[in-house]
C-alpha cells in the first residue's frame, strides 16, 4: 500500500492544475488501510493573489515526550513543510510547552527543512495551549492584515492533555488537529475541540499511513 506521506503522482496532460496536499491527506484522513485514490485528490484553487500560509502548532510539552509522540510530530512536520516548499506555500511554526509559547520560524516559503533543524526542538513541563493559540492567532491576523487574499491553514499537532481553554483563530480559514493521543484512557478533548471549532480531527496514522 503506498503510504499517504510519501505518496506522488504526476497529472500528465493536466499539468496546469496542482495536488493541495495538505487538502488531500485532510479528505482521505478517515478512510483507513487503502492507497491514495483519484477521489482523495484536492486540487490548488486559481492561487489566490495573496497565496497560501500553513501554520503550524507544535506541542512540545513533557506529555508528548512519552511514547515518542513529540518525535513522530517532529517527523510529519517535515513532510508537511516539505510539501508547503513543493507548493510554494508560506509556512510558520509555533511551539508551546512549560511557561508559554514562541514562534520558531515563519511566516516564509520554506527554502529547505530536514531533521537537524527539528533536532534543538525539545520538550519538557506543562501544556499552555491556549498560549499556543494565541501565538498563532497573532501571526494569522497580522498575516491577514498584510494579505487579505490569503488563504489560511492551522494544524494543530497535540495530544490534547492540558485544561487550558481557547478560542478558535478568527482569520483560520481551515483548522486540521492532528490527536496524538494514545492509551486505553483518553481523555478525547482534541476531537471535542476539533467538534467545537468546526475543524478537521485527525491521528497521525490517518495522516500518514
């Protein structure tokens, strides 16, 4: 079976419409065990004037250190940036994790990104998610001040296990979680928030494999 991440396909005597990825592996998320398939396919818009930003929200708190659940988001964050780079999509990453929140790249067309760039990324302390919202709900407003033809992507990559409350970003024209939640007692909150947001809810095996 070919895997969702590494899938690629060529749209010979079609070449002036491209594959939005990230699109793509939102619609085919749910459907389990089979390969990509012509219906999964989402195809980029007439680029808008003011192109396309994914941001990116990472939690690096001490939660996600165990089963290596920080590692695997570090790994799905490359192949996403990669396909931002390959689309020539705008790219931002916010980290939180102990006291708070920063932004660690972007917004910017992501000229290269491999796993020594991820390797300084730690974890460690508690879960501030709702300064993690707040870091990207800025950057999303100033990005709509300065492009308002922009179309504006938030992924949320987490486990969910914090109590914060936030607010959905009011300039996020799409909102994708990625739940890495895992074990036989779950407390369910990303898809409740996905629920609650109107966005996609997604596992990074559905994402990627």
């Amino acid at each position: 079976m070919r895997s969702r991440g590494d899938a690629r396909l060529e749209m010979r005597g079609n070449s002036s419409r491209r594959i939005a990825w990230p699109q793509t592996f939102a619609a085919m998320g749910k459907q389990r065990r089979r390969a990509l398939s012509a219906e999964d396919l989402r195809f980029m818009r007439d680029v808008p004037r003011g192109g396309v930003l994914h941001c990116f929200v990472l939690d690096c708190s001490g939660s996600m250190l165990a089963g290596e659940r920080l590692a695997l988001a570090k790994g799905l964050l490359i192949a996403l940036f990669d396909r931002a780079s390959a689309m020539r999509a705008e790219a931002a990453l916010v980290c939180f994790g102990g006291a708070g929140a920063d932004l660690r790249f972007g917004p910017a067309v992501p000229r290269w990104w491999n796993e020594r760039w991820l390797e300084p990324v730690g974890g460690g302390g508690g879960t501030p998610f709702a300064a993690g919202v707040r870091c990207a709900t800025q950057l999303l407003e100033r990005s709509a001040q300065r492009k308002p033809a922009q179309q504006r992507w938030v992924w949320i990559l987490t486990d969910g296990r914090t109590t914060d409350e936030a607010a959905r970003p009011p300039h996020a024209d799409e909102i994708v979680f990625v739940d890495f939640e895992q074990g036989t007692i779950r407390l369910g909150r990303c898809e409740r928030l996905a629920t609650a947001w109107g966005a996609r809810h997604l596992t990074p095996e559905e994402l990627i494999g």
